[in-house]
C-alpha cells in the first residue's frame, strides 16, 4: 500500500501531501524518468504530489524538490 508523506512541492510552491506510486503504470512512468538520469534507480524512492485542490502530480523524490529538469509530472491514467 502506497504511503503519503508531506514534502515541499516545487510545482505547488508550498508543502503538500505527497504519495509514492499507486501501480504498475506509475512505476514504469517513474522508472522510464529515473533511468535517464540514474540507472536501475529505485522507483520507491520517487514520490508525486497530492494536492486536491489543484491537480499538480508533480514527481520527487524524498531528498530532491527538483530531481527533473524540467519538473515531470504523472500523466492522467489512461
């Protein structure tokens, strides 16, 4: 069960709930981004804001507010 953490977002510009990755779709998403950067990049490692009132979906992760340049964020579910 993923768990939800509040960091910074570098998107939102203030602290929000963030959530590590829901299902097999968003780990690949993560992965696919990570691996670019980083080979065999652990994917848990990687979080995406949660803000409800606005739909951020920014990708971070626990040490790094801006690990992407530029920022990526999750893409809709298909």
């Amino acid at each position: 069960m993923p768990r939800e953490m509040t960091y910074p977002c570098y998107t939102c510009g203030s602290y929000q709930p963030h959530r590590q990755p829901r299902d097999d779709r968003e780990r690949d998403i993560i992965r696919k981004l990570a691996n670019l950067q980083k080979p065999n990049a652990y994917v848990d490692d990687y979080w995406i804001c949660g803000r409800t009132d606005f739909d951020c979906r920014n990708i971070r992760t626990a040490l790094r507010v801006k690990p992407f340049d530029p920022p990526q964020k999750m893409p809709d579910p298909e």
